[in-house]
C-alpha cells in the first residue's frame, strides 16, 4: 500500500450454526490453537450458550449462534486464519458454515482535511445534488460544519472467480483521524456452495479460507491501494 | 418490576407501567418456552420480570437470532445483563452484508435505519467501549515467512521468504529470546514462523520501530488432506508421465 496506514486489521467472519460455549480460551489452549499465556491473559466478556466474546492480545473474538467472527490488528494477520482453519479444520468439523467473510481495514492519514474532502467528492461528485450540491461543503471558515461524504459502498457482484459471493468496499472519514483520515474496509465474501441445507460440515468453507486467504488479502489491500492513489489523482 | 402477565387462548402478553418500554406481545411458543420478541422501536428497556421458570427466547431484531430458547438456570432475571448486553450489542453492529465486520457508526439518530440496524435498546452497556484511537497500533511494514533449518543454544537459524517485495530468499539467524514463552516450544526444525517488522503507533503520534515472530499453530493434515495431496500427486504423475523428457527411453533412442 502506497500510504504507511495508522491503523490496519483483518477479520474472518462464518454464518452457520455455532455452540457458543465451546469458544472459551481454554478450549482454544487444549486444542494448541492458543499458547498458555495468551489464554490466562484472556479477557472474558461472557461465555454463554447463546453467546461468548473474549480478547486476547492480538485478537478479539465473539460467537452467537449463527454468526463467529474473530479479527485481529496485530501483524502477522495470519493468525486469525490459522486459529480458524485449525478450530473447524481439525476439531469442529461437523459444524455447518454457509458463508464466510475475509475483512480487511484500514485507516490512513492523507494530510488534510481539503485533500481528504477532494477525495470525497471525487468519489461522490456534488453536482449530481442539484441546487442542493453546493450547500452540501458548508462554510469553509467553519471546519466542524464541513459537510460531504459520509460513506460509501460499492459492490462487485461477479467475483471472476468461479465462487459464488461478492467484493464489497466501503469508503468513509475515519474516526481514528477525524481531521485528515479515510477509512477503508473490504469484505470479501463468499457463499459456500449453492444449497445451505446440504452443507453438514465447515470442510467446504475451511477449503475456501485456506486456499483464498492470501488472494483475498492481496486483493483488498489492492483495492484499499486504489483509494490511496486519489490523493494523487485529486492534484492533477 | 413493573410488568404484568395476562394470557388469553392464544398468546401471552406482557405489559409494563414504563410508557413505551415493551410494546410486542410476548407469544406463547412451545409447549414450555415462551418467545419474548423486541420490536425494533426500542422496546425492552429493563430485563423482563422474574417469575417464569421455563425458557425463554429473546430476539434482538426482525429475524429471531436465537433459535433455541436460552438457558434455565436463571433465578433472577429471565435474561441475564451480560447475554442480553452481547446479543444487543451484536445485533446493532450487525452489518447489512453478513460477512462484513461488525460496524459502530454514528449515524444520526433521527435517521431511518436499515433492519440490522434497528435499535433495540433496552439495557446500558456493560462496559464502556473500547476507544482505539486511546490504545498503540502496531502497524507491520513488511513480513517474511520463516522455515527453521537449525536449532542452536538459545538461537535458531532460518530461511525466509519476503512476502512484501519479490526479493531472493534469505537466510536470518534470530535469539530464542526474541520468542513469545508459548511459541518456544514451537521452535523446531522444519517450524513455520512469520516475522513482522513495523511501527508501533503511539495515541500520541509518537512511532517506534517494532518486530514480531509468531510461530504458526497450522492444523494437522488430516486423512481428506493426504488423499488430496495423493490424487494431485497422481495426476502430476500422468501429466508427466506422458511427456517427452530429454532422459526418456524415446528420447534416449533419437540420440
């Protein structure tokens, strides 16, 4: 990426049918997924049948029963994949998964406020506003009064990929850099096969993980890289 | 608590002195469970009565997100705070596409707000949320991936691929000290580690140089992989096996 982030994670997100209480941090350090230390350091929000959501150094981690999702901000982002694959690759394998979601973020510093607002507008032009475009930007003497775009989703439907799912980025300011930050993140996502009632397992979502985590990453972080490369097209 | 209980032939209601607080009927599910239903509208704003001894099911948004009752080991509460605070907090952050992270937005209030994000709000949080911008970021710059190829006292030796930049592979020589007490065990020849070097981004805006090796905790091949491995293996053997090397008995006989 062309820009150094100031902020930067990754997260895997599964729908499908989950037994929340199994997902204790020492369930995860008997099955060798985590280290000793990383599951006496846990901090534990709740461990519930419906529902469990714990943080570890590196990770932060939330089940229902429909819905695991585990993400993380510390490099080596691969940690999560790993402590994923291994979870529902090896132990939990009768546990239907029917999408899956490899998220990629990251906030990044542009400079200034009118670099991050000339972005903003070339990606969501006023004049399509009519007589209310103009009025949209405000008074420029008053920053905190500044208006724009707040946010912005843009779907690829057609993955090209032979897999059923979509590519979706959103673009907004970041509320880590309030001043001059832009926040992007990408959800790739994916459907696991074209019946969920005749997925009985998380094989076919594991083999999707496992073999598309790095496309996946690159990918996204490719298309964060587009956004980035507006602060140079905005000069021309 | 301020609730009342009536039950007529087909459903049970429930209703409360607070103006507003629950407006759905509460409706007669199985033959022992009842299914509480929050409407979207801010609906349950103190944990429903206490007097019930069968189950229960909550639902945060349109579509029931459980779909077996909760528990019944409860003597107070029918939802305990915390359950209720993390499903609620799960479903206002559930984001339109399924996958995607999970979002904390400030819309504007008054706005109309898609399904997923319907607010439910009947309890405080239990914690206050996490500011991030008030914690360090370590921000990795560029990462390589390691294979062990010699254990030494205290020191290990490894070959390592650049996964940022297309350079040569290296060999890097590193300290055991430099590893995470529940990773060293890990350290063994033929261990796959990752070595992340970047900065650590201070709230401040102060940055400091920082790395970090993580040894990879991969799944064990299981008996589906070596079958895989053993199929790909027997079709690169046909694919080869058919064709014309320069050591072939064919190609041999042409010299």
């Amino acid at each position: 990426m062309r820009i150094e982030p100031e902020a930067s994670a990754a997260g895997i997100v599964l729908i499908g049918s989950f037994n929340p209480r199994i997902f204790r941090p020492e369930w995860f350090k008997a099955m060798g997924i985590i280290g000793d230390a990383d599951a006496e350091s846990a901090k534990v929000r709740i461990v519930h049948e419906a529902v469990t959501a714990f943080s570890l150094d590196w990770a932060n981690l939330h089940v229902d029963q429909n819905r695991f999702g585990i993400d993380t901000s510390d490099p080596p982002l691969i940690r999560i994949h790993d402590a994923v694959l291994t979870a529902f690759k090896q132990f939990l394998i009768h546990t239907p998964v029917y999408q899956l979601g490899i998220n990629r973020t990251v906030h990044f510093s542009v400079g200034s406020f009118d670099v991050r607002d000339a972005i903003g507008k070339l990606l969501a032009p006023r004049e399509p506003w009519g007589e209310w475009g103009p009025k949209i930007s405000g008074d420029p003497q008053k920053p905190q009064l500044r208006g724009g775009m707040k946010s912005l989703l843009m779907s690829q439907l057609d993955r090209g990929d032979g897999y059923k799912g979509s590519i979706n980025a959103r673009v907004e300011p970041s509320a880590l850099r309030p001043a001059d930050g832009i926040f992007v993140e990408v959800n790739d996502h994916f459907f696991v096969g074209d019946d969920p009632t005749k997925i009985l397992g998380s094989e076919p979502a594991m083999n999707i993980l496992e073999s598309e985590w790095s496309t996946s990453i690159t990918r996204s972080e490719w298309i964060i890289d587009q956004v980035m490369a507006l602060r140079e097209r905005r000069k021309k | 608590m301020n609730s009342l209980v009536s039950i007529n032939s087909t459903a049970l209601h429930l209703n409360s002195s607070d103006p507003g607080t629950l407006n759905q009927p509460v409706r007669h599910g199985w033959s022992e469970n009842f299914l509480v239903t929050a409407s979207h509208h801010g609906t349950l704003k103190q944990p429903i009565g206490h007097g019930w001894s069968e189950n229960l099911l909550l639902t945060t948004s349109n579509q029931p997100t459980l779909m077996q009752p909760i528990g019944h080991e409860w003597s107070e509460n029918i939802l305990p705070f915390a359950v209720a605070d993390e499903l609620h907090k799960a479903a206002l952050m559930r984001p339109p596409l399924e996958t995607a992270p999970s979002v904390d937005r400030p819309f504007a209030e008054t706005m109309n707000l898609l399904p997923h994000q319907q607010q439910v709000a009947f309890l405080p949080p239990a914690a206050p949320a996490v500011d991030v911008s008030k914690r360090p970021s370590f921000v990795g710059l560029q990462e390589w991936e390691g294979v062990v190829t010699e254990i030494r006292d205290r020191a290990f030796t490894a070959r390592l691929m650049d996964l940022t930049h297309p350079n040569p592979d290296e060999e890097g020589e590193f300290c055991t000290d430099e590893i995470s007490e529940d990773d060293l065990n890990l350290v063994v020849p033929g261990a796959i580690f990752r070595w992340s070097v970047g900065v650590l981004k201070m709230p401040g805006g102060a940055k400091r140089p920082t790395s970090q090796i993580v040894f990879r905790r991969l799944p064990q091949w299981t008996k589906r992989d070596l079958e895989r491995a053993d199929g790909v293996a027997k079709e690169l053997l046909n694919a080869f096996g058919t064709m014309k090397t320069p050591d072939s008995d064919e190609a041999r006989s042409t010299r």
